[in-house]
C-alpha cells in the first residue's frame, strides 16, 4: 500500500498549552510536584527578602533632615548620603570648579552615545571624537592649568569621579593593548612572540595589589632622583597593564575560535596580514569574546576599588572614610549599600549593553 | 633546468610551472619530485585518493603551503620568500575552497567588494558593479545584501566563486569545490564552473567529479601518495588509464557512480 498526499498539509499554530505565560509557566515552574514545591518555597523565600529590604530602603527610610538626629524612622539613614553627595561623587576636588567634572561627563556621554549606540550608521567621526578629542578635553578640564582653568591636585580627585576616571582610563587602553598582546602572543617572529608571553604571564601570575603596591612604593625607588610621577597617573599605569595581560588572553581565546579557512580565504585574496587583521579575523574575533571582554571590564571596574590601599580615594573608600566621621558613626550599611546600587548600575548596564550588542552584531551564521 | 628555459623560450603561453618541488610536513614526505605545466587557457583536473597530497599541491601554487624543495613559477613570477611576490601572485590566482570560506560578518556584496577596494584599490561604486555583476553571472544577485550564513551551501558556493573572479584573476584554482556540497547543490556550482572553463580561464580543479572531469578537462592528473602518477586527456585517461594504482582508484569511484 503506498500512501500518496495529494493536497499539502496547512502550517497550523502550535496548541495554546505550549504557548503564551501559562505555557512557560507550565514547562518551567511548574512541570513536576517537585518544580512546584521549590517554585512555591523560592517565591516564598523571595517575597520575604525582598519586602523587607525595600520598606528598609524606601518605606521606613529618612531621606529629609540634614544630621544624623533627624533619622527617626526605622529603615536606612539616607540623610547621610545627601550630606555627604558632593563628596562621593567629587572627592575634595574644589566645589566651585565641580562643574568642569560634569562638562567633562557630558563630553564623554555624547560620545559613547554616538559610538556605541545605532543612530548613525558611519562610526568615524564620532570614534575621532570620542577617543581623540574627548581625552584631551578631559584632561584639559579635570587637571586644569590651561585656559584660565585653575589647576586641581589629583590628590584632590576622589569618589565616584575617580573611580570612572580609573575604570574608563584603563578600559581604552587595555582593549586596544590587549590586542596587540594577544597578536603578537600568535606572531610567528620568535623575539616579538616571548616578549609578549613573557609579559602577560608575568603579569598574570601576580595579584593586582601587588602591581599597584609596586607602581606606588617601589617604582620611585628606581626612578632616578627628582623623576616623580603623580601617584595617580602611576595607579593608572599599573591597572591598565594589568589589565591589558588579561585582554591579551580573552582576545586571544576569540582569535583562536575563527576557523584557519578564513585567514586563508583572505590571503588568497591577495589581503595582507594586517588588512587580513582588521577587515576579517579581529571583527570576528572580537564579536565572538564579547561576553569576555565586558566580563573583564566589569572585573576591571570594581577592581578599581582596590586602589584605596595606595591612599587613592575612590568611591568605595571616601564612603568608607565618611562613616568613620564621628558625626555620623554607625551609617556603614547606609554607605556601602549606596555603593553597592552605584556599582551595580554601571556594571549591569555594561552586561545589558554587551548583549544587546551581541544580538545585534548576530549575523545568522551561529545557531 | 633545461625544461624551464624552454618555458621560458615558449613565453607567455605558460600559466603555471612546476619543477621538482618536494615538501615535507614533518618528517613526512608529503610531495614528491612534482612537476607539471599548465598553459595559459588550460583546463585541468586533479584527482586522486583521499591524502594523496592533490589539494596541498594547488595550495603550494598560491603559497597557502610552502614548498621545501624546487621551483613554483606563477605567471612569470618565482615563488620565493619574497612577501611582495607572493602578494602579486595571489592577486592574479584566485581560489574557492572546499568549506567556502566566505567572510560570515559581511554581506554577500563586501565579501566581493572588500579584496578589489583594498588590494587592487578599486573605487567603491566599481567595485560594487563589478561585484554585482559576477553575482549575476553566478545567479545570485537578489542575495546580494545578504549575509553568508543565510545561504544555501550552493550559494554560498557560487558567491565564493563571485568573489574571487571579482579580483579578476587569471588562474583559478579549486580545492573540492562540491565536497561539501548536499547532493543537489553540485550542479548549480558545477554549471557555473563550466561556464567559467568555456570562456577560457586557466583552471586547476581538485575534485571527485568524474562527469565534470570528462566534460571540461582539457588534462586529467592522477596523483597518489604525493607524486603524479598519470596525466592524460580525459577521454584518454578513463579508457585506458596505464598505471595499476589508477585502474584501482577509477575502478573503486566509478563502481559507486
């Protein structure tokens, strides 16, 4: 017997019981008597955690008043950090020349918007803007000293400032380090090769603290007499080699992942190595370590935190500082909470970026 | 040596020479002692079994592979150390690969467009009606704007053959250009490639493709465990094929055709 369709079967929606909320619901909260009973003890669980922590933060919290006294409620002091805002967000830079750090935000904000955003198609001008003009304004406004600005102190720059002058400082200069690293780490001259297996490795093989210690306590030591590099320009450096040798690696596993063909497809092109480079295997290469190259800034960013221990006051530690002001002993959850939401936003906004950039760079030849 | 003066004598009617060459990966001995001319306008088909060394030989000509041992003469052009030589020689041999090799974060277009803009410094609007045009040629033009990964392995195919006729080559070689291919995908890449032969572009074809063999070959080259072992023209070459190991070979693929 043979069967012979005559008429074409109709495309037909799927049943509504694997569609739709009650679909999902169904396959993931609910699909044995053991998902329900964890899907009712984790909501559980989490209705307790999370209720109490915003009548804490919110509900029962003092946000107006300006001392300590006025926090009557029984939830967190926020008082404390709307006193103390100018100094987490500037350090001690001078508070009539604030407004330089803010023009200098604003700069760099309509530059990553331009650059990493879709509105414009040609990415050329808004990159010479961003890496080329932006620096040299930046430093212009925060150091002073040119154009009638009145010179501040890096000593002066604190709080969430220097901790994003930190991060983004040593972020624009490892990604492009770290590549270079990673290609010559895959260079087939033999003295180019170990100097750059011989950096990364050792760089790699010390903790952070250790390099940032060495950058403030021991590099004077070597420096000849009256050679001295500001200290924060010194913390700058060692972060930023730091974290180029971890670049190095990520970029490297992305180079490694792109199939031989394609470096061959280019050659036989006619392509040399570096238009090979730059049109074909490091696009490919760079879209593939996306996940890692934002998991190392965002290690990177909190990183930064350690700087507190050569003296440099960053966010987390002119928080720090702030509650042992005997005004105000005792708000250290009110403190580190704040830093910790401060953090969390700049770090969850560059995982949401990462992925969002992922989807978008997607071309439909990985499933 | 007297074989290459004579080439010489003979002039430009020599696309690809070569003399003696050996390599080695290792310590094994891959190639062994090759030589063969290839004229301008000639057609040839490589085959052989698997590991016989016929696709590391095509790859030497554009020195994807180096050769340890004798000469590689490409158009005139010794094939040396020299980086500038072999930039020269791969701009006027083309070649399409087995796996495709296309570039999967380009559209189908820039894969064309991006060795004529920044190799042969062709404008950007030239190059697009270039490109555009092989698309045409190779039937795909409406995929233009397209990315690899949303092709067919056909297609892909054919826009890996617009690529390389869009640096307008004057050697083409291909390495198993159908091997990857589903089975009825073959004839539309093979049928571009005949029309390429017909117009008379010099071609060096590493395939399992009888049937193409014995339409468009001009030479057939057998080759086990990296020597040639037999050239012929095709019709020459399936009827009476001389040596054991070619019998043995045509007699194993011809029994599953």
């Amino acid at each position: 017997m043979a069967i012979v369709k005559t008429e074409r079967h109709p495309d037909l929606p799927p049943p509504t019981s694997q569609t739709g909320v009650i679909g999902w619901m169904r396959e993931n909260l609910f699909s044995s008597p053991l998902n329900i009973v964890l899907t009712l003890v984790a909501g559980y669980v989490s209705w307790v955690a999370l209720s109490s922590l915003i009548s804490y933060a919110f509900i029962d919290a003092n946000f107006a008043g300006t001392t300590r006294e006025d926090c009557t409620g029984s939830g967190a002091c926020w008082v404390f950090i709307k006193m103390r805002f100018g100094q987490i967000m500037y350090g001690f830079y001078p508070e009539e020349e604030r407004w330089r750090v803010d023009v200098g935000y604003v700069l760099v904000a309509i530059g990553l918007f331009f650059v990493l955003s879709d509105v414009v198609k040609d990415k050329k001008w808004p990159a010479i803007y961003l890496f080329g003009f932006v620096p040299v304004a930046c430093y212009i406004l925060f150091s002073g000293g040119y154009f009638g600005l009145e010179h501040v102190e890096t000593a002066q720059w604190g709080g969430l400032f220097l901790t994003l002058v930190l991060a983004s400082v040593s972020i624009f200069v490892s990604l492009p380090l770290g590549i270079v690293l990673a290609l010559g780490r895959r260079s087939s001259m033999p003295v180019v090769r170990m100097i750059c297996v011989g950096f990364i490795e050792f760089v790699r093989g010390v903790p952070l603290i250790t390099v940032l210690f060495m950058a403030s306590v021991m590099l004077p030591l070597f420096l000849p007499e009256g050679v001295n590099f500001d200290k924060l320009v010194r913390a700058l450096v060692g972060m930023s080699l730091f974290a180029s040798a971890y670049m190095a690696e990520v970029v490297r596993g992305g180079l490694q992942a792109i199939p031989k063909g394609q470096m061959e497809a280019a050659k036989s092109l006619g392509l040399g190595y570096w238009q090979a480079m730059g049109f074909i295997i490091l696009p490919q290469a760079l879209k593939i370590s996306i996940p890692s190259i934002v998991n190392t800034f965002i290690g990177l960013f909190k990183d930064t935190t350690l700087v507190l221990i050569i003296g440099l006051l960053d966010l987390l530690s002119i928080v720090k500082s702030g509650t042992t002001d005997k005004e105000w002993i005792g708000m250290a959850q009110e403190g580190y909470i704040f830093v910790a939401a401060v953090f969390f936003v700049f770090c969850f906004g560059m995982s949401r970026y990462s992925i969002w950039l992922e989807n978008k760079l997607h071309t439909g030849h990985k499933r | 040596m007297s074989d290459a003066a004579m080439t010489k004598q003979a002039g430009m009617d020599v696309a690809i020479q070569i003399i003696g060459m050996h390599k080695w990966y290792g310590d094994f001995h891959v190639l062994k002692d090759i030589n063969l001319t290839v004229e301008r306008g000639e057609r040839i088909v490589v085959c052989g079994p698997s590991g016989s060394g016929k696709s590391t030989m095509i790859r030497c000509i554009n020195r994807l592979e180096e050769h340890q041992q004798g000469q590689i003469i490409v158009d005139g052009i010794e094939l040396t150390n020299d980086v500038k030589k072999i930039d020269e020689i791969r701009r006027e041999v083309g070649m399409v690969f087995q796996h495709f090799n296309l570039f999967p974060h380009l559209t189908v277009l820039k894969n064309c467009t991006l060795a004529p803009i920044w190799v042969r410094k062709t404008p950007k609007k030239e190059a697009e009606a270039t490109a555009m045009k092989f698309l045409e040629r190779v039937k795909i033009p409406e995929q233009a704007m397209k990315y690899p990964g949303q092709l067919s392995g056909g297609q892909q195919q054919r826009v890996a053959i617009a690529r390389s006729l869009c640096m307008n080559p004057r050697i083409m070689l291909f390495d198993e250009p159908t091997s990857a291919l589903d089975p009825e995908m073959i004839s539309e890449v093979l049928d571009t490639m005949i029309s390429l032969a017909e117009e008379g572009m010099t071609m060096i074809c590493v395939t399992h493709e009888m049937g193409f063999a014995k339409t468009v070959a001009d030479r057939v080259i057998f080759m086990d465990a990296g020597e040639i072992i037999e050239q012929a023209p095709p019709a020459e070459f399936f009827e009476n094929p001389q040596s054991d190991r070619t019998k043995l070979f045509l007699s194993q693929i011809l029994h599953n055709a």
